[in-house]
C-alpha cells in the first residue's frame, strides 16, 4: 500500500498494512502470539541481524501483527516508516532517544500533556537530558532556547488540555534555521485531522491508546520518521550518522538513508529499551483505525456544538475551543487542520476549583477518567489529577488552571451531552 498513493485516507485507513495472511487466506490481520521466529538457514539468520534482510527475529524488535500497525501509521502520516511501542510516552523516549546524549537537552512548548512536562522536567535528567520550556506562539523565544547542545524542538499539533493549535509551519522554520529535527505529537489531532510532516515535522509521536484506538481498551505508542532529515549534516546525531558502537560500527544513515532513524529505532531502540507493544493491542488499534475519519467526524461535530453552548452560557467564564471564532487560534485552523479543531479542550468554571469537583461529581453521562479520545465523552479536573505534580505556574503555562476542566467529546447525541453538562453545572453552581 506504500506505493499507491492514489489511494484516499478512508481507503488507507482500511488497507494499509493490510495483505491477505499468505498460509491461510484470512482477510483481516492475524495476531501473530508468537515471540520467535525460525530462520531459514545460518546465512539468513545473519542477513537479518546485520540488516541485509527485512524479516522477523524475535518479537520484542518485529512482529507481523505489530509492524502491520506501523506500516498503516506511517502511510495515513505520510512518513517512510514507523516503530510502535507500549505507550505514547515511550514514544517519546523513542524518538529521543537516537538523537540525545548526555548533556543534550530539547527545546519544548509549555502547552504539553502533563505527563509529558513531567517527563521532560524530572525524568529525562535521569539520561543526563534536559528540556527548556518555552511558549511556542513566541517564535523569538524559540529559537533563543535553542543553543549548541539542543538536540530536538518538540510540540503538540493540538495541544492537551486546551486545544490549542500549533503553528507548525512557523516552528519549522525555527528547527529548521537550526538544523535541528521537530518532533510532534499529533495524538490529539490523528492524521485525520492534521499531518505534521506536511508543515515539516521531523518526527511524529502518538499516544496510539487514544483516538487511533477510540475505545479505551488497550495502551500503545508510535513514532513516525518522515524520512526527510539529513542526520549527517551537523555532526550533532552520531548514533544515526556515524559508526555506533551499539550495533557493531554501523553507520545508520549511510547505510539506510531516509530509513536510518525506523531501523535503530527497532535494531537498537526496541532493542535495548524493550517498551514492545504487544500483538493483541496492535490488532485492536488496527480495527480502531478502520473507522478513524467517521469517528474524528463526529468527534469534532459534537465538540463544536459543545464549546458554543458552552461559550454562552453565563456559568462559564471561558471556553479554549479552537475552531470557537472568539479563539486566537481559530485562523490556524484552516492552515493547520482544515478538517477541524478536534475534540478536546477545556472550559473555566465559575465558582472556581470548588465547582468543578462538584461538576465533575454530578455528572451522569460523562466518564471520570484520566484519558482522551475514546468514543465515551470524558471529562477531567486537571489541576487535581493529571497535572497535580506541576507548578501553580507550569498549571497555568499549559492551560490547566484550578478553575479548569477538561473535555474529550465522544461521538454520542450532542443534544445528550449538553443536557447532561447543564444539569451538572446547574448542581455545582448553585
């Protein structure tokens, strides 16, 4: 399927990856349960632990089931290649992982899961790495972060809690003044919504558990390498562009080319890290995957009439929604995902964090949950959960202040979901 372009996304979303199972003529992929995999002979087995040969050796580097996953990812991204792993957060130590050394550090937005700040503030120093934090609509501060140990630019397409849009066209320009990679995460997006190497990403991350999946059932992570980034230019990325040590002196990039950065991240990354995504969850997110654009339809359908009832009712004080005209980033829309603004964003509550417990509390038809773009609506008091481990002030960088809840709207009956809110708002401010 990589070679047909000509092919639109809804059939992609179908058919990439996908081949009929030679031995037995199944239509729908396999779960290959499987941790080895026989060679044919000595010769062929050392063809593929030098990467002379593509093939399957032991399932924490390949499996069929798993690499269908990656091949459909990277086709509907419009990427070379792609590596999938046990969670969006050990995508994103993947995707550092080929370019950081010790006392390398990256260049972040502050608009950022929660997790992800923790990620990049405390636990990245434990590799000698580090992360300076700065507003992305400030492209002066950009790239005056940037310095010669900065080794990756990192955002989110559409960032987590707020919805907010990234001008990704902009960034690039910065990373690629630079010479540096821009990694982004486009969980919250999907690449129905928005594909980031067209706006000249690097890399792509996802949280595979979220919309790609959309039923909450199992975790994932996937990093997509555009192919399109010269590692050999600056000097700066050795273990892509120089002999690396971890795999008997091979130069990735000189020998691979566009697809130096997927093969040491399996040959090298999956590897030595071992964050395997197992086969099963693979098979579920290939089904999920199938009904991606109905889903972001709707999803997006039902996030609009959410944030504009929102927006007038006088309980609240404020809605982030970004496909809102009263929104800063509305005129991004267009350029950035022009088939939408997504599903998720938050909403400030009069009453303040008092409120919005009670809020979330009365709610009947919203699920309480730490998660995102499942087909359920979820809501979330940031503040005291999933970013409760930042600062007051890193709370309100990234747009999870006390006063704040957020939404992942599902793909229910909008009518449904606005009589559920007004009854619980009703409940919370009174």
């Amino acid at each position: 399927m990589t070679d047909t372009p000509k092919y639109g996304f809804d059939t992609l979303q179908i058919h990439a990856g996908a081949k009929p199972d030679p031995a037995t003529g199944a239509r729908q992929i396999p779960i290959y349960q499987t941790t080895a995999y026989v060679f044919r002979d000595a010769d062929h087995a050392a063809k593929l632990f030098n990467l002379q040969e593509v093939g399957y050796i032991y399932s924490r580097l390949t499996n069929p089931t798993v690499g269908a996953l990656a091949e459909r990812i990277a086709v509907l991204e419009g990427g070379v290649g792609a590596v999938c792993c046990s969670s969006g957060h050990a995508a994103q130590i993947m995707a550092l992982f080929p370019l950081m050394e010790p006392g390398c550090n990256i260049v972040a937005s502050t608009r950022l899961y929660g997790g992800t700040v923790q990620q990049f503030s405390n636990t990245i120093r434990k590799f000698g790495w580090s992360c300076t934090f700065v507003d992305f609509d400030d492209l002066d501060a950009v790239a005056a972060a940037i310095d010669e140990n900065t080794r990756a630019v990192f955002c989110e397409s559409i960032a987590n809690p707020g919805g907010y849009i990234t001008d990704l066209d902009a960034i690039s320009a910065v990373s690629d003044k630079a010479g540096l990679p821009l990694i982004v995460d486009n969980t919250s997006a999907t690449p129905y919504l928005c594909r980031p190497i067209e706006h000249g990403a690097t890399l792509v991350v996802h949280s595979t558990t979220k919309y790609l999946t959309g039923n909450g059932t199992v975790t994932g992570g996937c990093v997509v390498d555009s192919g399109k980034f010269n590692w050999a230019a600056s000097g700066k990325f050795p273990s892509l562009a120089a002999p690396e040590p971890a795999y008997h002196g091979l130069n990735f990039y000189e020998a691979l080319g566009g697809m130096a950065f997927t093969f040491h991240s399996i040959a090298i990354g999956l590897r030595d890290l071992g964050m395997t995504m197992n086969p099963q969850g693979a098979h579920y997110t290939l089904m999920g995957i199938e009904t991606l654009s109905l889903r972001m339809e709707k999803h997006v359908e039902n996030a609009q009439k959410l944030a504009k009832w929102l927006e007038n009712d006088p309980r609240i004080d404020f809605v982030t929604y970004a496909g809102l005209e009263s929104s800063p980033y509305y005129e991004r829309v267009a350029k950035i995902c022009p088939k939408g603004a997504g599903a998720l964003f938050t909403f400030a509550v009069k009453g303040g964090y008092d409120a919005c417990v009670k809020l979330v509390d009365n709610l009947q038809l919203f699920s309480h949950v730490a998660n995102l773009g499942d087909t359920r609506s979820l809501i979330i008091h940031s503040a005291s959960t999933t970013h409760r481990q930042l600062t007051a002030a890193q709370q309100e960088a990234a747009g999870a202040a006390p006063n704040v809840v957020r939404l992942s709207i599902g793909v229910e009956d909008a009518d449904d979901l606005i009589a559920d809110l007004d009854q619980a708002l009703a409940k919370a401010t009174a």
